[in-house]
C-alpha cells in the first residue's frame, strides 16, 4: 500500500525545514504534496532546491490565499495513492508514524487512523514530553464539548467519532466528502467537519496509540498559518467555527452519542470558556508587561 502525504502551508519557511525531514523518512511513501497557500517568504525556493534531492517531493502554489481545507482538497486532488496522509507544517512525525498507521488500519479495518499528538514544550525533549502527556487523565473524547484529547496515553486502539488533523485515510473516503471551505479565520473545526462527514457515510474512525506524531511549540512557530491573527481574533473565529460546527451536525451527533445536553448550552458553555481563557490570557500578558 503507497501513501500520498498532503502538507499544506502558508509562510512557515523556517519551520517546515524542520519538519519536513521526518516526512521524508516515512515508510510507504510515494509522494509528498506541498500545497503552498501562497506564500509571500522563502517556501518556494526552499522547495525547488530540495526536490533536486527527493524526486517524490512535488510542489504547488496556490495564486491566492485560499485557506487549509481548500489547500487540501488541491493535494487530494493531485494526489495519485489509494492512502492519503495528512501532515501539517508544524508537526513531525516519529520515524514509524505511517507504518503504524497501516499496520493498525488493516488491524482494525479503519478507514481513517491517526495516533497519539503530543504538544510539545519549550526545551522540551520528546520523551519527556511522552512522559508529561503519559500523566494526563482525561476522557478521549470529552462529549461535553465534543473535543478529543488526543495527547493522552490509552491501552490499545479505540474507535471514535473524529481524531487530529494528521491522519491517514482511505483516498476514496474524499469521493463522497469534501472539505467544507465554510470555516474562516484560524479553521477551527475544519478537520473534524469532514471527519464526521465521513461517521455519517458509515466510515470507521479509529484513534492508534502506538504512533506518535509532535507538534512544536507556539514559542518555535513563527506567525505564519492561523497564529498570525491576535488573541482576540483567533478566539472570535473559534468560536464562530463551532457555532457553524455544532448546528451542522448537532441532531446527528445527539443521536449517536447520546449528548446531555442541549445544542445552545453546548453553544453558550463553549461561549463562556472561551471568554473566560480569552480574558485569562490578557490578564497573563499585562501582569508580564507590568513586570518588564
């Protein structure tokens, strides 16, 4: 089975030369898709000067920003494999990520897989962030909100209803899905939407714990992508997205997931939490500036 992996990106030069090469190192790759979302620094070059050395690196530059599910949905397309994994500018992958990924697909006769995403700390090995995410103890999928906590250490492979961004699916999945283009701002909810898609149309989803993929530090990632909006802005269009998010599918989540509460004490408690992280954190930034 060969993979076509999908990275799309948007002025993170500097940082996908440091993630790229784990992608590079992946088993049963046949190709690897950079979708450039029109970037204005040095992706491109850095590009060009690598595919001189990895003939199965291809590279396509939209001519104007588009956003992350319409950069997806143009790898998809270009893409030639049965297998598409997703990738993301800002997180590596661990050397056997995609052969875990397979072998626990055909294990477990799932359609679309991803495994374990540890968000890494400032000065922060990667075992010893494995040993801090090792210590949480949180539910998977927290129903309440309907987030899922993929950082978290679980026994064996578990079937749930969605998973991260980078995971490995079944390119025929995306012959009945689409990537909704409805999200704005920082696309929040983006990678969940096509995954319920997916639930609905009677695909298995399955979160893999043996494959560990690590996503840098926001201190580490300059602010290209969705971190070159302020904190308010960022926090207006997470909350915007899952507004649209839960409308969308709320009747059919309700039914299959047997959700407590109702949709507008979803809206409104995910309303509340945001603000109150938003006002947490400006109260954060101006004690730092007071004692600058």
């Amino acid at each position: 089975m060969k993979i076509s992996i999908i990275i799309p990106t948007y002025n993170r030069a500097i940082v996908l030369e440091k993630t790229l090469p784990t992608y590079l190192k992946q088993k049963f790759v046949n190709e690897i898709i950079i979708v450039d979302d029109a970037s204005t620094d040095s992706t491109e070059e850095n590009i060009k000067c690598l595919q001189n050395k990895y003939p199965n690196l291809f590279y396509i530059k939209h001519d104007v920003q588009k956003g992350a599910a319409f950069a997806k949905r143009t790898g998809i397309t270009y893409s030639k494999c049965d297998l598409i994994l997703f990738g993301e500018d800002d997180v590596y992958f661990d050397g056997n990520y995609s052969q875990q990924l397979i072998e626990c697909m055909k294990k477990n006769n799932a359609d679309i897989i991803a495994g374990r995403i540890i968000y890494k700390s400032e000065k922060e090995s990667d075992d010893e962030s494995i040993t801090r995410c090792d210590k949480i103890h949180k539910p998977l999928i927290d129903f309440e909100r309907f987030e899922g906590n993929f950082s978290i250490k679980t026994n064996q492979d578990t079937e749930v209803p969605f998973v991260h961004a980078c995971y490995l699916a079944r390119k025929q999945i995306f012959d009945v899905i689409i990537y909704d283009k409805n999200y704005g701002g920082n696309g929040y909810r983006e990678e969940t939407d096509p995954q319920i898609s997916a639930l609905k149309s009677g695909f298995k989803i399955i979160f893999c714990p043996h494959a560990i993929c690590y996503h840098l530090p926001r201190q580490k990632v300059n602010k290209g992508g969705q971190w070159k909006m302020n904190r308010l802005f960022y926090e207006y269009w997470t909350i915007k997205n899952n507004h649209y998010f839960l409308k969308k599918f709320y009747p059919f989540l309700k039914e299959n997931y047997k959700l407590k509460q109702g949709l507008y004490l979803m809206l409104i408690g995910f309303l509340i939490e945001r603000i109150y992280k938003l006002i947490l954190g400006m109260t954060s930034a101006i004690t730092k500036i007071r004692f600058l």
